[in-house]
C-alpha cells in the first residue's frame, strides 16, 4: 500500500471543521516552485521562487457550530491536519482565513492561507 498523506481530521484555532471526505489538500506545500529557463545552447537552467501554501477543502454547513464569520475572523492561528490511518500529522503555526466560495449547493470551498513553514510530524 502507497504511504500517502490523506486527511482526515483539521483542526483551526482549536475548532474541528466539518469537511467533505477526500477534499482537504494542500498547495505550494514546498514552499518554493523552480521554473525552467531555456538557453539559446547548452544546458537550460532553472529559476526559483517562493509560492504561496494554502490549504483547500470543501466545508460542510450542515451544523450549527459553523459559521461564516467564525472564519473571517481567523488570523494568526494554527491549523492542525491529520491522517489517522498512517499517524502522520502536519502543523502550521501562522495561518488565516483565505476565501470562502459560494454557500447554498451542498459543502463550500474554502481556503486557509498557509503563512510559516509546515512542520510534518
């Protein structure tokens, strides 16, 4: 079996969020992206820059204990993500609310902006 990381339990700011199953992933987790640059001759070389991390996942309101302004609220704190299956657990001390789609046809896209290093444990 294939050692991935599927998450399954995130916490933020001390609240477990309801999510749809599967839907939780992470962008930019490295930190940085290298882009090719093409020579005229010879070896191509690469540049490399910083990418944003965010956290993407589909949020379920089916409950009462969510509510949109809870979100907009959250700045500077941790977000936890765990796979309970491998045990594998990544921390992001500095994070904040992003973006929240569309409410009203089932789970909502929502995005949490990544702002320190993950720390994989």
């Amino acid at each position: 079996m294939a050692n991935i990381f599927h998450v399954d339990t995130i916490v933020a700011d001390g609240k477990t969020l309801p999510f749809e199953s599967a839907s939780a992933s992470i962008e930019g987790a490295a930190g940085i992206e290298y882009t090719v640059v093409p020579a005229a001759s010879g070896d191509d070389a690469a540049t490399r820059k910083r990418v944003a991390r965010m956290l993407h996942l589909k949020l379920m309101f089916g409950t009462d204990s969510v509510q949109p302004t809870d979100f907009v609220k959250m700045k500077s704190v941790q977000i936890a993500m765990r796979d309970s299956v491998t045990g594998k657990k990544c921390i992001c001390a500095n994070a904040g609310f992003g973006k929240l789609g569309a409410i009203g046809s089932g789970s909502a896209d929502i995005t949490f902006n990544l702002l320190s290093d993950l720390q994989w444990m």
